[in-house]
C-alpha cells in the first residue's frame, strides 16, 4: 500500500545533490541572450524608440521594438472568465503608445551575452512625455484623475445580494464595521522566471524551454499569436524552484523569446533577474475590504455586508479578476450565514498588473471576516470560539451551496464536518486553557482563523501511463511541478494500484510533447485532478493487463487478479505472468497475443498503454481548516513574536502525510511573510521602491515559530473517487487572520491591526503612542 | 542585474593601491567585501570605470593587541571579528553589536573597515567605534592621519576619508575589565536594517554609583547620536531602573531626523527612548554583576 504512506520526495535527491536542471541550466549551440528594456516611468506617452546606438554595440545581434511585431498582433488573451468584458485592459508584448507601469517591456535586446545586452540596453534612447502616475485605487475613482486606459480607471464592479441584508442589519443586536487593508505583495520563488526559445526554421517548429504551471494553455496562447500550429510548438517545463501562482503564466515574455528566436533562426535565452521579477511578475493581494458583521442577540450572525476595491495594476492580465472573484465568492467562510452583500470594484493603476498567489483572495477574506468577527465577539461579551461554533455549517447540511460564484462556477463545499474539527483543533491548542497574559513586559494573545479553502478547480486534467516489458510504469502527466511534490504523489498512486514498488514508478510533466492535453497545476488540483486521472489511468492499466492475461491463459477475468506486480489465477503459487510480461505480450508486432485478422491492414495491439482524462467538477473540494496562534507582543515597541502556530484541517484522505506538513509549514512561513514583512511598495510617482531583497523583507529562519500541523481524514472529498481535498493553500490562507486576532487580544485593542503588513509601529498605533512615553 | 564594463585591479600592497588610485582618481573605487558596493554594481548606481580590490593585501585584515591598545585592520571580516576571542573579551559592545550586523552570509565576506566606510546611517559598527572613541587610521599616498571615530562619519554613506584615501586600521583603547555594556536593535527582520539602535557602556564604582557611562543612538539622523547628557545625568547616581527611565528622557529628540512611511518619525522618537534603556540597563546589570 503506497497510498497514506510517508515517502521522502524522489524529487529531494536530485535537488539536494544540485543535480536539479533548471532553465539557466540549459544552453543550445549558437545560443543568444536576451534582455528587456523596461520603462522607467509609471505613465508616459512614447514619443520615439531610436535603437541605431544599441545595434552599433559590437556583440548585439538585434534591437526589437513594438514596431517589429505584427500589427495584428492580439494582446495576451486573459484564460479566465472575468466579471464583464475586461478586453479594453489586456496587455501587449509591448508598449504601445504609452507606458503604464515601471517595468512594462519596451524593447527586447539580443546579444551574445546578457552583460552586452544590458550595455546596449542603456543605448536604446526613448523619448517620453510623462504622465501623472495613478496609484492610489481611491484618486483612480475620482472624475480628476488621470486615465490609465481611455475606458477608465473602474475596471469592473459587479457583486452578490443574497438573502435581505438590509432587513438583517436593521433588526441586528450587535454590529462590528471596520475596513481592512491588506498590502500588495507576491510570489517569490527561489528560482526567476526563464525562457529558451530554440526554432527550427527548415522544419517550421519551435521547442521552448522553461514553462510551466499551464504549458498547454500557453503553448496554445503562443501559437494563436505567432499564427502557427498548436503542434508545431513544444513546451518543456524543466526543474522549477517554485511558482506559487506567478510563475508560468504567459507574460509579455513568453511572446517576446519565442517571437525574437523565430525571427533570428537562433535559440534565445532570457533569464529574468531579480531586479526585473520585483517589477514584471504579477503582483498580487492588494486590496481593501469596507466589513460590516451583524449578529442577534443569541450570537447568531445575521449578515455580512461588505465593499471590496481591489487594485488591479495597469493591465488584466491571464487570471483576470479572478483574486477579487473569489474573494467576493468565499467570503462568508465556514458559517452559515445567508444574508451577504458584496460590492466589489476592480480599478487600475500605474502599477504593474496582478495575478494569483497562493490562496489568492482567501487570504485577503480571512482576514477582513475573521478580525471583524473578532470585533463582533469582544462588542457582544462572547468568547470568540463560542461565537464562531455557533455559526458553523453543520454536517448535514452538506453539500453547502454559498449562493455565490467566480469564474463561472458556483461555490460549493461538498463535504465535511467543521465542527467535529473546530472542537478537535480548539482542544489540541488549547484554546480555553488559562495562560499568561504577560511575560517579562510582553503581553501575550491567542487567536485563531477558521476558514474554508476551495481545491481541485479547472475543467479537467489528464496522463497517460505506459507499462514496459520489465514492469517498469511511466506516467505522463498533463499536470506540472513546481516543487510540490508531485513526481512522488503521482507515483504512489500508481504504485498501490498496479501493485508495483515505487522505485519503479516514474513520473514525468509538463512537457506538451509527452501528451496531448494538461490542465496544469493551480488551484491546490494536482492531488485531486491529476490523482484522479493516475487513478482512471492505472486502473485502465490494471484491466487491460488482465483482461490481456485472460486472453492469454484462458481464464475467466474474475479468476485472475493483479498483486506483486504479476497476474495470478486463483490460488496458485505461482502468477501466471509478471506486469512487465503482460506489457511484453501487448507490444504491437508480437506474436504471443495474436490479434483477429481482418481485411486489410490488422489493427495490432497498442501496448499496455493506457490515457485517461478525469472531468474536474465545479465545487471541487472544500477544506475546513482552523488556525491558531500565541503571540507575543512588546508594548513599548510594537515587536512581535509568534510563539507557536497550529493549523487544523480535514483533508479527506492524505496521499502523503510528509508532503501534506510540509506544504502546511511552508504556506504557513509565506503567510507570516505577508502578515508581517512584505510588501511591494510604491510612491507617488508610481516608483517601485521595494527593488530588491533588502526592501522586500522576507521571512527567514529565525522567523518561523514552531508550526504543528494537525491533519485529519474525516470527510473525504464527495466529488473524486480518491476522497482526496488540495493542501497547497490551507497554509497560508488563515495567518494573517489568526495572527492579528491574536495580537489585537494581547493588546485588548479595540480599533487598528486592521492593516497589513503588521509592522511594529501599525501594532503599537492600534493602542495610541506618545512620543517620548 | 550585470555591472556596466569596469577596469579591474588587484594590487598586493598598498603602494600599488595608492599608486592606481592617484592615476585614477574619482574613476575609482575600492572594493572591500562587497556587500554593499556589488550590489550597487549590480543595479548600476554605483558605475566607477576601474574598480581595485583591497582583498589581496594581508597586512590590511587582522587584529592584534598591544598592551591595552587593539588594532583590527580594516579589512577584518565581520565573522572573523565576531569570532575573535579578543574582541569578544576586550571589546564586548563590539562582539555583541556584530551579531545585528548583517547575516551570516554577508558577515562572512563583509569587512569592518567596509562597514564603517560606507557609512550607512543604520549601520552599528560606527556606533560602536563612536562608543569607543576610537582612533581611525587614514591612509593616503604620502601620509597617515588619525581621526576620532565621532568625526569619521560626516553623513548619510559620507566620510572624511579624501580621495586617494583609504581607512586602513581603527585603534581602540580597550575599556576597564570592569566595564558593562549592552546593545538594543530594533529590526523589521533580525540582522536587517536597524529602525533604531543603541550602545551603551557603563561603569561602576565601589559603592554602586555610575562612574562612567557612553550612550549612542543609531539610525534616526544621518550620524550616530551621541548621548552626552543622558551619560552625564547618570555618573554618580545609582542606576536604578527608575533613574535609567529618568536619564533616557534627556535624549536629544529634536535631532532625530529620519522619516519614512513605514518607520515615521514620531515612532522613532517613542522607541528609542525605550531602547537606550535596554541597552543602559544591560550595561549596568553586567557592570555590577562583575563587581561582585
């Protein structure tokens, strides 16, 4: 049995050796280096791009402009249904016309080397006319403000009105209204973004190097711009250290590496640095929440009333508005509350355009429902467990339907029992357990976030499995990786079904020349979509190999079955044939199984080869999740220390208990990170001013309190035959929730820690300092 | 992220470092352990046309004491400083600070002279040698000068070296054995930038009074802050908490200077008070400790 057991990940070996192979890894005969002059500038008008100096430069091979490109070129298509018609904000490979944000590619440089390119790059001279930079989402609003596009800086405004809010809210016994902010940060993978483009002009085909998340997605995107054949591109996804979200979407880039290779017959090598990720990844979270809680006088919450604006940068990019969209969609958490009110506006800037990271929206969510709540238990004089119990959905009432949707799906939770979870997590933390409130001057708190995270979206994944003649079995998966884990997850499953050791189990993905189709890796899906589609595949592979056996020996199907690895017939000593006997047997040409002849050519066997593609399903799968949190706060300062951290969560059945910790502690550092540290900031100019690590403070080692992660397998997933719900997101989804309700209980803080980052001076306003005190 | 194209040199003696930066001149810049200056290269603020690396003079790093006196070469690695059993025993304020500079990493390949050089206002070596009064040797082609340490540093990343200069050695006159010292930082992120910082030295006499104390605030104006009247407020009183309390309300405010969103200045000025405490409190808890 594989599946449920704590394997190491076959992927650490590698890595740990440094015998990873990541884009930067790879190198082609005659290649060239690329480098992208971006904009200096928030908002600018082009008057001229002259590149005669930058070519002058000996080692440079070409200067490409927007002026190159195809005038009918489309802008990158978004791959998400939107709220609207949100085409007016699609973004270009390049500027045209005008700039909008520091950092928008303007000219692509190719030369021998990337040190020459950056030379030549300070060449290229480009006349602009600057504009007045939108930054703040509010002024975008406002008849005065500059335009970002000539359609207007209000992208979209659209929401839900469920149930009679207004009745709820007239009648409410108590209210808690406060606004809460929570900061524009991203992802920061270990490893930048990188593309090798190699095209092969006689043949007309184009090998890339470098995606993933979604290369099919992709390979398909780049063939509709480029005008070729979706066959005749292929996308190779290498080793990748992390996406979280942001790596692998299809960026200006993904056109421009392709597109500069096409056009000089050469491969071309781009190696974004981490200067440019700071400015041309998408950003992601920021956005403010307007939260009004209403509850009764037993401590029933009545309704929830919220405003949403979300800043969505200077361009729509691949996930539309997908953040606020599930932000709107999920807000009303774990609780069964029908009255829901939500008016949500998407606004544009001058700042580089946004996408998803991790838990994206849902993190934002948490936060703002999670610390009203807060707010609502201390105004009515409950404990804040008890009014949260006393709101959760309960058992039977699954599956729950919200009454909301995003992305065109309807938010759904299919299963679970939260309270039986609430009350395990709340004992195992201790919850109610006395504790000091302070300890050496520091004031001590304890909060805690229950939450729901949505897993296992998108419409549908795929693999084929091939068997060899000496058993060994290949996956190919439609899926990709990012470091997650999923080479040993993928094989586990295969291993437990065909009943073959792990060694001899290999997994390999996101690659669009190994399989037709692939869904991708978002959404916390891989377990569930590409486990269900290694689930269908190897059982495929299981039937055919007996039904091959009984073909073979003669004996009925029900007789034989499949164990060790080998087909056995009743209760013999002996199996009849082993799987990679049986792969044998099937291989076209061979004798040994003969197929009916018929006129004309003989369909001949196809191997013990099996694809399969699994249908994803709207809800997905629900996992609640509790988070909690002691901390420690200096008064006199505003430092803060997490003392300990415990996330509880109904996973439905784990594939691998190591990989599920390991994917709650990380999400768990990520949300301290965004709770406390990080922070893309901007000026009024529309600079970016957090350039580099020194700026973008993440957190490291000595941040990271001891995290417990408690892992239950209560109710598994209704909606996959593996019972299997995402973890990818559970992590960091509630930290900025618990975290903050547990640092405004230390204080008794009444009013702030309503805004993120939570720095030491936005803790000590939430209780008021004077200078000099 | 690839420096502009620069001349690089590597001399092996002094002579020839000032030989290159005489024919130079203001085209050049000396590298010591570069983590400030390469990534200044890297994003191309910093563009000198010749750039000349002071890593391959020996007699440039090292320590070694005299007497009382201790010399540290300027191109001591923090992490060798930090490790140094003499600077731990002699110079404790230095040791203890060292721990707040940087990280592991770029302790290991960051130098003391650097630090000091680049006069980042957040920056605690200088604070220390402020504490100190330390003595800073100044080399150029034809002569060495002294400088005390409080006035090395002119500014914000501005000194008194003059060109075709170089800090070559800092001189310390290491303190009574019997002295206490302490050092509080306040950080977004351990080993990061300081929002504010304090240094204190303090020592005590037979009865319990404060004989001398030395109090320096970093971070929060362009030049460490030294803090004469808070030391003076303290020698010969017993440094109770209630009077360490009275003694850090006597710190300058009004010189405070440094302002940013994210650390305000009026957060600064509530702070800091707070710190010196810490740092004075930690000085005179070690200081009676090791009278007794």
């Amino acid at each position: 049995m594989a599946i449920g057991k704590p394997f190491v990940r076959v992927e650490d070996e590698r890595f740990l050796r440094g015998e990873g192979r990541f884009t930067a890894d790879y190198a082609l005969p005659h290649m060239v280096e690329a480098h992208v002059l971006r904009s200096p500038y928030a908002h600018a008008e082009i008057r001229s791009i002259s590149t005669d100096q930058a070519l002058a430069l000996p080692g440079v091979h070409a200067v490409f402009t927007g002026d190159d490109l195809p005038s009918d070129l489309p802008p990158i298509q978004c791959r998400i249904p939107t709220h609207g018609d949100l085409s007016a904000y699609l973004q270009f490979p390049f500027a045209r016309g005008k700039v909008r944000y520091v950092g928008e590619p303007l000219a692509l440089i190719i030369a021998d080397t990337r040190a020459i390119a950056e030379d030549a790059a300070e060449l290229v001279d480009v006349d602009f006319e600057p504009l007045t930079a939108v930054t703040d989402p509010s002024a975008a609003l406002t008849e005065a403000s500059a335009k970002v596009h000539e359609r207007g800086n209000l992208a979209g405004r659209w929401g839900f009105d469920l149930g009679d809010v207004a009745t709820a809210l007239d009648t409410a016994a108590f209210t808690a209204s406060d606004r809460f902010s929570i900061q524009r940060h991203s992802a920061m993978p270990m490893e930048t973004r990188g593309l090798l483009a190699s095209y092969d002009a006689g043949r007309n085909l184009l090998d890339v190097y470098g995606p993933t998340k979604v290369v099919h997605t992709n390979r398909n995107m780049l063939a509709s711009m480029l005008g070729m054949g979706e066959a005749e591109i292929r996308m190779i996804e290498p080793d990748v250290g992390g996406s979280f979200g942001a790596r692998g979407e299809f960026y200006p880039e993904d056109y421009l590496i392709p597109f500069a290779s096409i056009r000089l017959k050469r491969p071309v090598r781009w190696i974004e640095d981490r200067v440019e990720h700071f400015a041309a990844i998408n950003h992601s979270r920021d956005c403010v929440f307007d939260v009004t809680v209403a509850a009764d006088a037993e401590g029933v919450i009545t309704a929830f009333d919220v405003k949403l604006v979300c800043d969505m940068g200077s361009f729509i990019r691949t996930h539309g508005d997908v953040v606020p969209s599930h932000a709107a969609a999920s807000f009303p958490g774990p609780y069964r509350v029908r009255n829901y009110r939500i008016d949500a506006m998407t606004v544009m800037t001058n700042k580089t355009p946004t996408g998803t990271y991790r838990a994206p929206g849902m993190f934002e969510a948490n936060f703002a429902r999670e610390r009203a709540i807060d707010r609502l238990a201390d105004r009515m004089g409950l404990e804040r467990a008890e009014l949260r119990r006393r709101n959760l959905i309960q058992p039977e009432e699954m599956p729950w339907h919200v009454g909301t949707e995003s992305v065109k799906r309807p938010t759904i939770f299919d299963s679970g029992n939260f309270p039986l979870i609430f009350e395990r997590a709340t004992q195992a933390f201790g919850w109610s357990a006395p504790f000091e409130r302070e300890v050496e001057g520091w004031k001590r708190g304890r909060g805690m976030c229950a939450l729901v995270e949505p897993s296992g979206l998108g419409p549908f994944e795929g693999v084929r499995i091939e068997v060899d003649q000496h058993g060994r079995v290949q996956i190919f998966s439609g899926s990709s990786n990012q470091g997650q884990g999923h080479e040993t997850i993928l094989a586990q499953i295969a291993s437990e079904i065909l009943t073959v050791p792990m060694e001899k189990v290999r997994v390999r993905h996101g690659d669009t020349g190994i399989i037709t189709f692939g869904g991708g890796t978002y959404a916390s899906r891989t377990a569930i979509m590409g486990g269900n589609a290694v689930h269908a595949a190897s059982t495929g592979v299981r039937q055919k190999a007996l039904g091959a056996a009984s073909r073979k020996f003669g004996f009925p199907i029900e007789d034989l079955d499949l164990r060790e690895g080998a087909i056995w017939h009743g209760m013999k000593n002996e199996p009849l044939a082993s799987l990679g006997d049986m792969a044998r047997m099937l291989m076209p040409g061979n004798q040994e199984i003969l197929v009916t002849p018929s006129a004309g050519n003989i369909p001949d066997n196809d191997g013990l080869v099996v694809t399969s593609y699994v249908r994803g399903v709207s809800a997905g799968a629900a996992v609640f999740a509790v988070h909690l949190a002691d901390v420690l706060v200096d008064p006199a300062t505003g430092e803060t220390k997490v003392e300990r951290y415990m996330v509880a969560c109904d996973v439905g059945r784990q594939l691998n208990p190591l990989i599920v910790e390991g994917q709650i502690i990380g999400g768990v550092a990520q949300g301290l990170g965004g709770t406390f540290l990080e922070e893309l900031s901007y000026n009024e100019e529309g600079q970016l001013t957090t350039g580099t690590f020194a700026d973008y403070l993440m957190p490291n080692v000595y941040d990271m309190p001891p995290v417990t992660s408690l892992v239950f397998e209560e109710s598994p997933a209704t909606t996959n035959i593996l019972g299997v719900k995402g973890v990818g997101e559970v992590g960091p989804s509630g930290v900025a929730a618990a975290v903050g309700n547990a640092i405004a209980n230390a204080l008794s803080a009444t009013s702030g820690i309503n805004t993120l980052p939570l720095t030491p001076q936005r803790v000590i306003e939430a209780i008021g300092f004077e200078v000099g005190a | 992220m690839k420096p502009a194209p620069f001349d690089y040199f590597a001399p092996t003696t002094l002579d020839e470092v000032f030989e290159l930066l005489s024919k130079y001149g203001d085209d050049a810049r000396v590298i010591a352990g570069g983590q400030s200056l390469v990534p200044m290269l890297a994003l191309r603020l910093a563009r000198p046309e010749v750039l000349i690396d002071l890593n391959r003079i020996p007699s440039l790093a090292g320590i070694s004491e005299d007497g009382g006196t201790l010399r540290i070469g300027a191109m001591t690695r923090q992490a060798r400083a930090l490790a140094s059993d003499v600077i731990r025993n002699r110079l404790p304020l230095l040791h203890q600070a060292l721990w707040n500079v940087g990280h592991p990493p770029t302790r290991a390949r960051g130098t003391l002279g650097g630090s000091i050089s680049h006069a980042d206002p957040a920056a605690e070596t200088p604070m220390v040698m402020m504490a100190y009064n330390a003595s800073m040797v100044i080399a150029g082609k034809d002569n060495e000068r002294i400088v005390e340490a409080g006035d090395f540093t002119l500014g914000t990343f501005e000194t008194c070296l003059e060109d075709g200069e170089i800090l070559k050695e800092i001189i310390v006159d290491a303190p009574r054995s019997d002295e206490g010292i302490g050092f509080a930082e306040l950080s977004r992120r351990r080993g990061d930038f300081a929002m504010v910082s304090a240094a204190a030295r303090l020592r005590l006499n037979a009865d319990g009074t404060c004989a001398d104390a030395h109090l320096i605030i970093g971070a929060v104006a362009p030049v460490p802050l030294r803090c004469d009247a808070v030391a003076q407020a303290l020698v010969g009183t017993e440094p109770t908490e209630q009077r360490l309390r009275e003694a850090v309300g006597l710190i300058d405010l009004d010189s405070f200077s440094f302002d940013n969103p994210e650390v305000s200045l009026a957060y600064r000025r509530h702070i800091a008070p707070t710190l010196a405490f810490r740092a004075l409190a930690q000085a005179a808890g070690k200081a009676s400790g090791l009278h007794t």
